[in-house]
C-alpha cells in the first residue's frame, strides 16, 4: 500500500526530480565524499593505500596539531584578524553610508559608490601587486616617501610588525565598497517622514543621525555582524596567501588557519597535519553557525539562515 | 519654534571626505598603471613613482612582440569561464526551480541535502585526494572548472526569485497540456532573465578571478590561467619571460635587459583591463546579487 504510494508520488514528481539531479550528484560527488573522506584526519595516510586503506592511528593527527608550537600562532592570527575585520568593516561602512546618504547629487553619488566598489571586482592577485608598489622594498614607494621624510626604508616583507595593520587596510579597501552599499540600500528604506518630522522639531543634523538613522541599521548591523562571527574560523585564503607572498619570514602575524592547512598539505606534504586542523576547523565552523543562528533567530526569525 | 536648524552639516566636508576616499581608492590602480609605462633603467635608478620620468611602452612591446604567453592565459581564462559559467548556470537554475515548486514533493530533503554543504564541509584534504588521486584531473580543465560549479548561494538566490513567480503560470500551462520540462524551458528561462544574468554574471566574475584551483591542480604553464600567471609571475618573472621569448634561447645578458619590472605591471594591467571596463557597467547586478546573504536555506 505504502509502496505504490511512493510510486505514485515518483511518478508524479520525477521529471521536477530529474531536473535538481545534476546539482544534487555534483554535490554528492563533491561535497558529500569529501566529508567521509574527512576520516582521513584519524589516520596515517599512504598514498599508494588511498584513504580507506590507510591504518588507523586513532587521535596521533589531533595530538600533533594540539601540541604543535604553530597552533596558538595561527588560532590567534586568525581569530584576531577577523575580529578586527568585523569591527573595522562595520564601523567604516556604516559610516561610509551616512555620509553617502548627505550627498544628492546623484552623479557624484554614482562615482563615489563606483570608485569604492571596483576592488571587489580584482582578485587578492592582482591587490598583491598593487600592495607589491608601494611595499618592494627597494623600488616601492613607501620606502621612497619614508626616505624623504628622513626616515630609514623597511624590509616589508620581512618585517611582521606593520602587517597588522597593513592587513585590515587592505580587507578593508577591498571590501569595504561592498558593505557600505548594503548599509546605504538599508537607509533608503528609511521613512522620509521621520526626517521632515524631525527636521520641523529642530533637530541637528547629529541628533537626526544618531536618533534616526543609525538607528533604523541596527537589525542589518546585528544580523551582519552575528553572521561574520559565525565564519570567524576562516580567513580569507586569498588575502593571507597572496598580500604577504607567502613570505616564511612574517609568518608570526600573517598565517592563519587556512594557510597554514593550505601549506601543510601542498608544501610540506603534511597530509595527517592539514587535516586535522580542516576537521578541527570545519566542527568548530558548524558549531559557531549553528550557534549564532540560533542567536539571530531569537533577534529577529526573519533574518536567520534556517 | 524654539530653534530653526540650529545646526546643519554642510555637505563640502564630505565631498572632501569622499575626494581623499577616492584618492586612496585610485592610487593603487594608478601605480601599476605608471609602473607599468616607466622606463626600466628608471625604475632601477628611481624607484617606483606615480608620474613617471618618462612615458615608456617598452613593456607592452615586449608583450606584444612575444604575446602567446599571455594569449594563451588569456585562452585558458575565457575557456573555463564561459563553460564554467554556462554550466553552472544551467544546473543551479534547472534544481532551483525544481526547489522553488512548492508541489514537489521532494523540496524539503533536497534543500537540507543541498544546503547542509554550506555548514559543513570535509575540508580541502579529502578533496584535493578525491581530484588528484581517484579523478586523476591534475592539468585538465576540469580541475578549473568542476571545483567553483555548484555554488549553492546563488542557488538558493535563484529559488527565491523563481518563488515570486506566480503559481497559476504553471498551473495554465499544465492544463494546457505542457510537460514540466518544457514549461522550464519556455515559460520561466525566458521571465528569469535578470537573475540568470546576475547568477552568470556572478559566476563568471568568480572564473575570471579564480587561481586557488590553478595553485592546487596545474603545475603545466599552458593552462595557467591569467590570475595564477600573474601570481607565478610575481615571485619567477625571469622564467616566465624566458619561456616567453621566442625560440627560448635567451643569454644572461639579454635576460638582464628585460624589462622585468615594467612588463609585470604591464600584465597585470591587461588581465584587469576588460574586468575593468565591462563589470562597472553590470555594477547594479551585484548590487542585487549582494542581498544572497538574505537568503533563507
């Protein structure tokens, strides 16, 4: 009886079926067996064993992470960064916006959004070798301006100290475009009413923006930010692999987790390391989404992800 | 009236403001633009600077007098994206609309199935084994192209518009006699066009500015894609331009007399120079495509 129900309701949706089949086998494919494939981490692999055949080494991958002198280092660069990131970005975006929104010539608006959106459009490639002008430590211009302020040039890339703040700038400029329109689309769902209200109260410019305006950004504020929080375990590959060259010198404020995962696999060949530390990232990635989910799901259901 | 705009911000300061923001903005895009139209000898002498001494095309004739380099990353670049892309769109479309139905009856597994990929994933060693040791696709295209295909955002992207569509446009069609494949094809293709070009535009923006794939998959220079020659060439230019050089027999000295420096930029300039100038154009459809976060799984 059951049975032929299930027929029937195969027969009935087959065709809609057939049609999600190629993304549902992709992902199967690409996805799905990769993630059994994480088992690889509990074991010592062998290439010619492949993964099912390797041996079993119970939690030694795990041991060896835990115990590596690295991990602090890049837990510590990548939860860092990315907190600063946050802030950073929400800050400068949400300031970048009012200011957009004063302005009425809708020309001038037009430029000044385009001119901070095009990095979005260049890869960390190519924004490494805009960084490459300024920071070539012979040729680059920074070195030049700091020579003619009679002060002496920096091995940049050799050199971690300044990368710390050279890395918000640069996430920052590249993204910061993207943002601020999000914000500004948000303030153009402001009521114009509440303006004039308050423009007739006499109210100053400051008390309209920061009774009105910002205000009204809270709920985006919140759901973008708890959302950021929910993927503050990965860093932007491109960002930390490319900017710094991948120079081993400046690795104590450059390399993150997903560097490190990177260059433990393809450099060193270090296949118990690296996926330990994806495993170890990936768990704490679903427990965190998971986590502020259900936060932004008690703020507002509307904005959470399920 | 107790006080009459006591107060008001004059706009002048924040178009100073959004001046020096620009600056900031275009300088680093200025500054390979100059570095790439410098002389070498000057750049050796002087250093980098954003006027340069003279105005000097040496580099761009070196790349156009031994072009194939670039040409073929170029080649690469275009193959993978517009196949790439293609692709994508036409698998992500078909199950997002499937999906969007709210008569299928399947909907509520697939999209957990689908979006439960986007919280959890086995991380980039399962994955580089799966390509490299069972697909054995090192060097081929479809190392390019296969890893970026199924993106799950803008599937999910795509569902949310084909759900504004109004139900009884299947419903007339179906009593019509149309089969399900052919009200897709007729009916929504053609009223989905503006999520279909923001999804592909979407999609082809993240072919074109893909090198991750190149860096794990291709060691082979004749499938370097434009952004992963530009990463090879930051830290090997000599050998690039020896490979570049026709016939490749070059002696030291003339290798020396390169413009190394110049010729860099110079690619670099061309790789972003059609980015440059056609996305600006479909800036609105990103604007749109942004609001994916919104999306609900």
């Amino acid at each position: 009886m059951q049975l032929r129900e299930l027929r029937k309701d195969f027969r009935k949706n087959k065709v809609l079926l057939a049609l999600t089949l190629p993304l549902v086998i992709y992902v199967f494919i690409f996805s799905y067996v990769p993630m059994f494939g994480a088992i690889v981490a509990f074991k010592r692999y062998q290439f010619n064993k492949g993964i099912l055949g390797s041996d079993w080494v119970g939690l030694s991958n795990f041991k060896f992470l835990f115990e590596s002198p690295d991990l602090w280092r890049i837990v510590r660069n990548t939860l860092g960064y990315n907190t600063v990131f946050i802030i950073l970005n929400l800050l400068g975006s949400v300031f970048v916006a009012l200011l957009l929104y004063e302005i009425t010539s809708k020309k001038l608006l037009k430029v000044y959004q385009s001119i901070m959106f095009y990095p979005h459009f260049l890869s960390w490639v190519v924004v490494a070798y805009m960084a490459y002008a300024f920071l070539n430590p012979r040729s680059g211009m920074l070195n030049q301006w700091l020579s003619d302020l009679g002060l002496g040039a920096v091995d940049w890339y050799n050199k971690s100290g300044p990368w710390i703040y050279i890395m918000p700038l640069a996430n920052m400029w590249k993204e910061i475009g993207v943002s601020a329109i999000i914000y500004y689309a948000g303030l153009l769902g402001v009521d114009p009413t509440y303006y004039e209200a308050a423009k007739i109260d006499g109210a100053s410019k400051w008390k309209i923006i920061t009774k009105i305006s910002v205000p009204f950004l809270y709920p985006l504020m919140t759901i973008l930010t708890i959302l950021a929080i929910g993927h503050i375990f990965s860093a932007d590959f491109g960002l930390f692999y490319q900017l710094p060259m991948n120079s081993p010198t400046i690795f104590s404020s450059t390399d993150v987790i997903d560097t490190y995962i990177f260059r433990a696999l393809i450099d060193n060949g270090n296949i118990g390391m690296s996926s330990a530390a994806g495993l170890t990232k990936s768990i704490l990635g679903l427990l965190l989404v998971l986590g502020t989910n259900a936060v932004v799901r008690k703020i507002n259901s509307d904005n959470s992800l399920f | 009236m107790v006080r009459i705009r006591s107060y008001r911000l004059s706009r002048l300061p924040i178009h100073l403001f959004f001046i020096a923001v620009s600056a900031v903005f275009i300088v680093p895009l200025w500054s390979i633009i100059a570095i790439s139209l410098s002389n070498e000898l000057d750049i050796s002498n002087f250093g980098y600077h954003l006027i340069p001494k003279k105005i000097d095309f040496q580099a761009y004739h070196y790349i156009f007098d031994n072009p194939m380099t670039i040409v073929n990353a170029y080649k690469v670049t275009a193959i993978t994206s517009v196949i790439g892309t293609l692709l994508s769109v036409i698998m992500i479309s078909m199950c997002a609309y499937a999906l969007s139905r709210s008569d299928f009856k399947y909907s509520k597994i697939i999209t957990f199935y689908l979006f439960f990929t986007t919280l959890f994933s086995g991380g980039i060693v399962p994955f580089y084994i799966l390509m490299t040791k069972f697909l054995h696709l090192q060097n081929t295209y479809a190392a390019l192209i296969i890893p970026l295909l199924g993106n799950i955002w803008y599937m999910f992207l795509m569902r949310t518009f084909f759900k504004q569509l109004p139900d009884s446009l299947v419903e007339s069609a179906k009593i019509d006699g149309a089969g399900e494949l052919r009200i897709y094809i007729t009916m929504i293709v053609p009223l989905s066009t503006p999520v279909l070009a923001t999804v592909g535009l979407m999609q082809l923006l993240i072919y074109w500015n893909s090198w991750f794939n190149a860096l794990l998959f291709i060691d082979k220079q004749s499938l370097y894609p434009l952004q992963y020659l530009l990463q090879v060439m930051m830290s090997n230019i000599q050998e690039i331009l020896r490979n570049m050089t026709s016939g490749g027999q070059v002696d030291a000295t003339m290798l020396a007399n390169l413009p190394t420096e110049s010729t860099r930029m110079a690619m670099c300039i061309l790789a972003i120079a059609p980015m440059l100038f056609v996305f600006p154009f479909f800036q609105k459809y990103f604007a749109k495509g942004l609001t994916v976060g919104a999306v609900k799984g």
